[in-house]
C-alpha cells in the first residue's frame, strides 16, 4: 500500500513539473519591441541595431510596425547571425499604427542582428518598430 502511494505521489509531482514547464513555454511566445527607429525625410534608408543580448535577438518571426505617419517601405533587408540576410521587396505603403505581415525566421528560429530599411515617407514624422516573435 505505501509503495502505491510513492508512485501517485510521485507521478503527481512529476506532473505539476510537467505543466509548469510547458506553461513557461506558452509565456514565451509572445511579440516583443527588439528596436525603434525614428525616420528622417532626408534619408532614403535606415540600419536599425537588435538591441539586447543574444537571447533577446533570437526570434522566430519579425514584422515592422509605424506610428506616428505613414511610410511606404521599398526594401527591407533582415540580417542574420550566421544566416545569409533575407530580402523583402515591395513591402508596401504602412499606415501611421499599421504593421507588415511577419516574415519566418530561417530555421525554427534566427538571431536577428538588425534590419536595413528603403523607405520614402508619405506623411507626419513616423516612427517603425522592429518586432520580434519568441
């Protein structure tokens, strides 16, 4: 009788482990700001740096959000670390609290070291968001 109760004991334990772990893992997946960039009129393009450790530029998704005015992005380089950088083209005009569809890291994930944007900005003073998906 007292070995049967170790063993719920202990399957319940292993459990409430179990979950915690997976529950841990759910808070993970969630958008987060890697950097900001505020764009000029007299600037055809922008580098903009990942900011954080190394941890914080692995990602599994990016997309760019704009407040603040509209810009019609041309060109959008993606650099990865020890990845070949992805090219996005014809990304389309975004609107002043708009985003771009997210675009998959290469692989499960990637750690994204900055982004290179062409921009021409249609109207007000924006501001573009580089998001990150964990």
């Amino acid at each position: 009788m007292r070995k049967i109760s170790h063993v719920v004991t202990s399957l319940g334990v292993a459990f409430a482990v179990l979950m915690g772990a997976v529950g841990s893992a759910r808070a993970a997946d969630e958008w987060f700001v890697m950097s900001e960039q505020m764009l000029k009129a007299a600037d055809p393009s922008v580098e903009i740096k990942s900011s954080g450790g190394r941890w914080e530029k692995d990602v599994k998704q990016v997309k760019f959000s704009v407040e603040g005015g509209d810009v019609k992005i041309t060109n959008a380089v993606l650099h990865w670390d020890n990845r070949p950088d992805d090219k996005i083209t014809n990304v389309g005009t975004v609107k002043a609290g708009g985003e771009t569809a997210p675009k998959n890291a290469p692989g499960i994930k990637g750690r994204l070291t900055g982004v290179t944007l062409q921009y021409e900005i249609v109207s007000g003073t924006p501001t573009v968001k580089v998001w990150g998906y964990d």
